[in-house]
C-alpha cells in the first residue's frame, strides 16, 4: 500500500486502520483531501483519543459517511489537545 495516498493532520500521522477505510472509499477519500490539515488533525485525534477499542472501530467506521454527509471536523469535538499551538 502506498502511503503517500492519504495525508496526515498537523500533529497527528494518520493511523492505518483509518487510512484503510479512506483508501477504500473514493468519495470520502476525496473529502479527506479537501480538509485543512488542521481539519485532518482533528479527525485522527477524535479516532486515537479513543481507548476501548470496540469504541475507536465505532469512530473510524463514522469518519467515511460523515464526511461524505460534509462534516469538515467531528461533532461536539473539542479539538485536539496534542497541538502545540494550544494550552
């Protein structure tokens, strides 16, 4: 697999089981790429921020409709936390 296909957020590289639901399904792919890194960032953080596991299936099974639905960022997010440029 080509992992140049997708890209990252600003703080966050995009894990592999999210990258295989985005590489599987072109139009949500191409909404990832429309994003603001910032925007990607957050997805990945909302999916990583996760500790069960059966609960991160759940958010990155979302990530594709939502952003197909137009979602920029995840609902009632409060931003990821790891960014620098954050207290």
């Amino acid at each position: 697999m080509n992992k140049k296909v997708t890209s990252d957020g600003v703080a966050h590289k995009l894990p592999a089981d999210l990258r295989a639901v985005l590489i599987a399904d072109k139009a949500a792919l191409a909404k990832w790429e429309s994003l603001t890194p910032l925007a990607r960032n957050e997805w990945i953080c909302w999916v990583e921020f996760i500790k069960k596991p059966e609960t991160r299936r759940e958010h990155v099974e979302r990530v594709c409709p939502e952003l197909k639905d137009g979602k920029r960022r995840p609902c009632c997010w409060i931003g990821c936390t790891h960014r620098k440029d954050k207290k």
